[in-house]
C-alpha cells in the first residue's frame, strides 16, 4: 500500500512500512533491469552505502532470477584514511551486504587509502566515462546530502565526475546516530565522493529514504528550493528518477 504524487519531475512513493518501501523498491529496480537486458549486453549500477538502503539490498540479493552476471557495480562514495580492515568503509559495506553475495561481472571499489587521491578520483571518474551509469540508487542524508555532497560543497553544475570532500558536522553526526562510530572524533573527516552531475547522469534514479530523522531533508527535498542548501533537490530535475519513502520519513510531506 503507498500513496503517489509528483514534485516536478520527480515521483514520491510513500510505503507503509520500511520492509515495504525497500522490497517494492528492490522489484522496481529489477523490472528495470530486466527491460534493460533486452536492449543491451550490460547494466551499470551505483550503489549507497547506508543502513537506510538494508532492506533494499537485502531483496536484491534474493533475486537468484536476475542476471547479475551482466551487471557492473559501482559504489558512491569512500572516506579517506580508514584502515583497510575497518567496518565503516563504504566498499566493506557493500560487500557485505550485496557485493560479495552476487555474481557481478564487476565490482568498482573506490580506494579510500589510495597513495594519490586526486589520481583515485581520476581513476575512478574514467571508470564511470567508459560505463555509464544506467541504475542509480541511493538514499538522502540528514542534511541532504547525496552521496557526500553535503550543501557547502555540493555544486549542481560540477565539472568533475568525482572529487575529494570534507564533511560537515552533522554529516558527521549522522555516522554517529546511525550506528557506524562510536563518537564524533572517530569519524573521517574527508571523503571521495561522486559529484552531483555523476549521480545525476545515471539513466534511471531510485532513491530509498527511510526514517524519521531524515523527515526534514525530505521535506526539503519535496518542497524547498532546488538549490544546494538541499542537495537532493537535484532529484525534482530528474526526468526518470523516484523517490521510495515509508510513513516515518514522509512525515507532514503529503
């Protein structure tokens, strides 16, 4: 059961429950892929690392019908200067959760401990050059941001593909209320992140929000400015992207 509405381009989809949103989320995407696998040998597909995607992965990896061997997977961001054995690391995550579950025929790690980072970001944005991405999924931050664009360094009209950012505090935080580190001090406090213009440059968006601590980014989201105090506003320009939120997260937002 959801209830459906536009902002702009964008379609907000309201679940009733979290389990709902991120299964019904999971058979879309699938639905997509498949449509796509008829038109074309591969797929590109970029992924968040986030607790708020759990339920999404999880009903992916049950999907054994999906020809996943035809899928190159990316992922969206990565902090700088975690050990290579840490939990929090983005890439760590998602193989945990749906990477090392799946018979992909890639798997695009950023590195986080590359020697030279501004090279990483040039290695990793002519990896997405030469594969387009065609699937994007995502979630929202707190403060709005997506992938680690938060709004002081968000820029809609990027030139890069990829670039190294330094995170703001309650970008920070969030890490924090989320589960991930114990306390604030613990957590990284630059990244590599996919710009805005690269998420914006996937074909097809769906972008999973659960929660009640993200009800005012939604909001904003839904019904602010399209500007980069709230970076996932981007999403109301997007011709094929939705929005999948459960009742918590879409607070007063319909």
């Amino acid at each position: 059961m959801f209830r459906e509405f536009k902002a702009d381009s964008l379609a907000v989809r309201i679940y009733d429950s979290r389990s709902g949103m991120g299964n019904t989320a999971a058979i879309m995407v699938c639905e997509k892929l498949t449509e796509l696998f008829s038109r074309q040998q591969f797929v590109n597909i970029i992924f968040a690392a986030a607790p708020s995607q759990n339920e999404f992965l999880q009903a992916l990896v049950e999907r054994k019908d999906i020809e996943w061997q035809r899928v190159n997977a990316f992922h969206m961001d990565e902090y700088i200067g975690l050990s290579d054995d840490a939990p929090q690391r983005f890439g760590a995550f998602l193989k945990e959760k749906i990477f090392g579950h799946l018979p992909f025929r890639s798997v695009n790690y950023i590195n986080g401990n590359a020697p030279d980072p501004q090279l990483e970001c040039r290695r990793y944005a002519e990896l997405l050059l030469q594969k387009p991405p065609d699937i994007v999924c995502m979630g929202i931050g707190e403060n709005g941001h997506i992938a680690f664009n938060d709004p002081h360094v968000a820029n809609f009209n990027d030139p890069l593909v990829v670039k190294i950012v330094d995170l703001d505090e309650s970008c920070r935080r969030q890490q924090v209320n989320d589960g991930c580190f114990a306390a604030l001090d613990d957590v990284p406090t630059h990244a590599i992140t996919l710009t805005v213009p690269a998420l914006m440059a996937g074909r097809y968006i769906c972008c999973m929000v659960p929660g009640k601590n993200k009800t005012a980014a939604v909001f904003d989201t839904i019904y602010g400015g399209i500007t980069e105090y709230c970076p996932a506003s981007a999403l109301r320009r997007h011709p094929n992207a939705i929005l999948f939120l459960d009742t918590d997260s879409a607070g007063n937002a319909w």
